[in-house]
C-alpha cells in the first residue's frame, strides 16, 4: 500500500514539476498581448511613442535651430514593480534620434571614451590622429523621466494605472522647456484555476 502511495505521489509530481519551454515562433513585437497584470513590452512601447510624439508636436522643437544635444539622466521607478527604466529611456532616444531634430550623448559611453582617450594619448597611437579630452560637444538639455502606478483590488477584479511623466530642462537656464504624462489603465480579472 506505501509503495503504491509512494508511486503515486511521485506520478503526480511529475505532472505538476515545472516545464520547459522547447518550441516556440516569432511573434510581432508591436501587437497588443497581454498574459499577465505586470508591466510589459506593450506598456513601454506606448509610453515611449506618445512621449516622442508630443515632443516633436511641441512649440519647442518648431523653434529650434540645429541640433540640440540631449542627455538623459534619471529615469526613476515609482511604481510597486521591477520595470526595465533603462530598456525605456533607450527605446526614447532611439525613436527621438530618428526624428532628426536632436543629438544625443550618452552617459554609460562617457568612461568608455574617457578610457579611449588614455589609450590613445599612450604612445600607442600615432600623436597626429589621437583623441583627447576638450573637444566634445555639451549638452544643451537633460531629458528626465519618472513613471509611477497605483494599483487597486476589489474581488476578483483588478485596476492597474501607470503614469509617466518626462521632463527636457535647458541646462543653461534649467527652465524646463517641455514636459508631458502618459496615462495607462489596464483591467484584469482573476480566473479561477482548472485542473
């Protein structure tokens, strides 16, 4: 009688051990899917193309002459969840670099070039073609951000709201030239499991 409980807790086990995911297809990155109550890669995309689409609208950029450069700093997580802050700063810059109206510097390279101008001034490098530090361009605005959620539970239904605010400040008078939100609200309700 053990060896048959044993036997069959081991069965079941086995039926209800974690799985591996062995096959899978290429699915369109832009179409809206949601499998679960988190954030996610349909969220970013939203945020980030009302985010450039009303700086490229703004009075701002109808006025601007050249190409301004841009650095972004912070973009802070004020939301009860892990959200990817630096997966979403990069999808803006992309999109905001495609528009051609600014130039970026981006802040995880400057240790990288500040290394390659210790390279270069080494004596590795031939003294008429190295780089040295003095000669790159400031920035003339820092993009802020900060994203934010409030979450609500009644029974089985649930309410989850994000809002991400962003921010272009002109370093020289720090008067903040533009800034706008984007509001997202996603409703879920809790299915009962089946077996």
């Amino acid at each position: 009688m053990r060896i048959q409980l044993m036997l069959c807790l081991i069965a079941v086990a086995a039926c209800t051990g974690p799985r591996a995911y062995t096959r899978g297809t290429y699915d369109d990155p832009n179409a809206i899917e949601m499998l679960s109550d988190q954030f996610n890669e349909n969220d970013l995309q939203l945020i980030a193309k009302k985010m450039v689409s009303s700086l490229g609208e703004s009075p701002l950029v109808a006025q601007l002459q050249g190409r301004p450069t841009v650095v972004i700093r912070t973009f802070k997580n004020s939301t009860h969840e892990h959200i990817d802050m630096k997966s979403l700063a990069d999808k803006i810059q992309v999109a905001v670099l495609k528009t051609g109206k600014f130039s970026f510097q981006d802040l995880g390279s400057r240790k990288d070039v500040a290394d390659e101008y210790e390279y270069q001034g080494s004596g590795y490098v031939n003294p008429s073609q190295a780089k040295g530090p003095g000669a790159q361009v400031a920035a003339d605005y820092v993009l802020t951000g900060e994203i934010s959620s409030i979450v609500q539970e009644v029974g089985t239904d649930k309410s989850v709201y994000y809002k991400m605010t962003s921010k272009l400040t002109h370093v020289s008078s720090g008067l903040v030239e533009w800034s706008d939100e984007k509001e997202l609200r996603k409703k879920f309700e809790k299915q009962g499991v089946s077996w």
